[in-house]
C-alpha cells in the first residue's frame, strides 16, 4: 500500500496548461484538470492548492494509527485519515489498513473544490487513483486502459488517441472513483494481477476495493515469487506478510482461474454496494464484471488490456 513520509521539500505546484495543474508533495504526485468557466476553474484550482498543502503533514502526524490494521478501538483525527478509516473499515474483519486507500482518499479531499457553479468536469488523478467531478447533464469523463503504464506521459495531450482499451463515465452514472491495484504498480499486492480497476462511488471506496480485489486474483504456483513486505520496504504497513515481486508466465487455465476468483470477490462486494464495475487484467486475459444497474458501462476493450487514468 502507499504510504506518505515525512516530507522533504515544500509542496509544488506547476501549471501544465490553461485547464491542468501539476501539484506534488514528497511521495503525493497530482494532476488536477477541469473544465468550464475560466474565473471558475482558476478558481477551484486555487483553492484545491490550498487544500493540497497541508494534507502530507496532517497524513504523517497520524501515520503510525494509519499504519495499523483497521478496528473499532481507534479512529483518526483528521479528515482525510478518517476517509480512508472508513473506506477500509467497510472490508473489515479481513487484514487491511488505511494505507489501501490512501491516494483515493486524497484524490477526494481535493475534489470537492471543483463542486461549485460554473465547472462542467473536473478530475484528480492521484498517481492513477482518480476523483471525478461531473456536473448534472450531458457531462462524462473517458477514461483510457494502458496495457503497459509506462508508455503513458501526463505531459501529453493526445493520450487517450494512443490506448489500449477506453470507457466512458457519464454524469447520470453514480460513479466518482477509479482506481487500479496490482502487483506490478507502486503498491504491494498479494495477488498476481497486473491491474484490477475499480468504478466505485468515491475513490476513497475504489481504492480500497482495488486493493482487496487485486489480491483475490490469485493462484497457487511455487514459481510465483513471494517476500515479507517488510523485507522490501522495512516500514511498511503490511510487516511480514507475504507480498508478490514477480510472476513468471502461467498456463492460461491458472491466469482464468486466478482472475475468476477475483471475479467472485469483485461480485461479492458489488452486491454489497461497494463497488459499481471491475475489470481486471492477468497476462493478456481480462475479465469485466458489469454493472447490475441499467445504466450500461460503454467501453471499447481489446485483448490486452492494463493500467489506468483519465
């Protein structure tokens, strides 16, 4: 899971054009991007930079609680530390802690100054875990599918010309959250996903979910390589738990099988209100659990499909 230490430098921020900011802070890496009125977006900009300033320093006061396996003894303090309390709280009794919703949750707090008259769509894509904001009407959001996230350059405007697969979030969809887990990104995993991606309410909830499903994807291989989190990051919130640094190329029926398992988990917390869809993504393979609402999730997926942003 991510997790934010103590800074080293002060936030920065640097315009990328007239609609996109670039804001960082240490580990929390952002871009902000919106459209509508100028003065309006000029101004939710301002504002969301404010906001961004003083979250790392408020997330490393609390990091030891965040640390910790979520429960019911203790609960943060600040606002951000309590949304990802709560969003990991919803998967409890299993292991997890507020570091799996880390990037989400910040996501979130800075959306929220984007929620004012005058701007269409915004988003804030938190190092590939995105908040939306879609004004009431015909708004949507596309959101593109890279099978390897490192041909993607944010500086770049013609992304989305260039993706794997796309889908399309509508402002009438009750979709806000995107977020994607496995274990070739920056977090740990304990499964052998490449991606799983999740459409959720908030993205404070489908970071969360990302993670728990990402490790469901799974499969019993003695070639897959496991080590305690704590041997590849010695502060990690996972300790000694087994986390995958490397899945060699597996039969197709045991990329199927994996990738069912984290279907059945996928649909479990469907049901259960926690996610809306998933796609997830093992070794060339994907599965795409649906909505069950009749607002249809319009997408153009390939065969090899992988990370995400919008």
């Amino acid at each position: 899971m991510r997790e934010p230490r103590v800074r080293t430098m002060t936030a920065q921020r640097t315009a990328l054009d007239k609609d996109r900011w670039h804001f960082n802070h240490g580990p929390i890496d952002i871009v902000a991007e919106a459209y509508g009125d100028p003065y309006a977006v000029a101004a939710a900009h301002d504002a969301a930079w404010a906001r961004f300033a003083h979250v790392l320093d408020e997330l490393v006061q609390e990091l030891p609680l965040l640390r910790l396996p979520v429960t019911d003894k203790m609960r943060p303090r600040g606002v951000v530390a309590r949304r990802m309390w709560d969003a990991c709280a919803a998967f409890s009794p299993m292991f997890i802690t507020p570091m799996a919703s880390v990037a989400g949750s910040v996501a979130q707090e800075l959306i929220a100054f984007y929620d004012r008259p005058g701007i269409e769509r915004a988003w804030i894509n938190n190092g590939g875990d995105i908040a939306l904001h879609l004004a009431p009407g015909r708004n949507s959001a596309r959101v593109g599918v890279f099978a390897d996230i490192a041909r993607f350059d944010w500086r770049e405007n013609s992304g989305l010309l260039t993706t794997d697969g796309q889908f399309e979030l509508r402002a009438d969809q009750p979709v806000r959250g995107v977020a994607t887990s496995g274990w070739r990104g920056r977090s740990f995993s304990l499964g052998i996903a490449d991606s799983v991606t999740v459409l959720a309410a908030t993205a404070a909830q489908a970071d969360a979910a990302a993670t728990v499903i990402a490790n469901a994807v799974d499969v019993d291989d003695d070639a897959i390589r496991r080590r305690p989190a704590s041997e590849c990051k010695d502060d990690s919130d996972l300790g000694d738990t087994l986390v995958t640094v490397d899945v060699p190329t597996l039969a197709p029926s045991q990329v199927r099988s994996a990738l069912d398992t984290g279907a059945i988990c996928a649909k479990v917390l469907q049901k259960g209100g926690l996610v809306w869809a998933v796609l997830l993504v093992c070794q060339g393979q994907w599965k795409l659990v649906e909505p069950l609402c009749s607002k249809a999730l319009k997408t153009e997926l390939p065969k090899t499909v992988g990370s995400v942003f919008a």
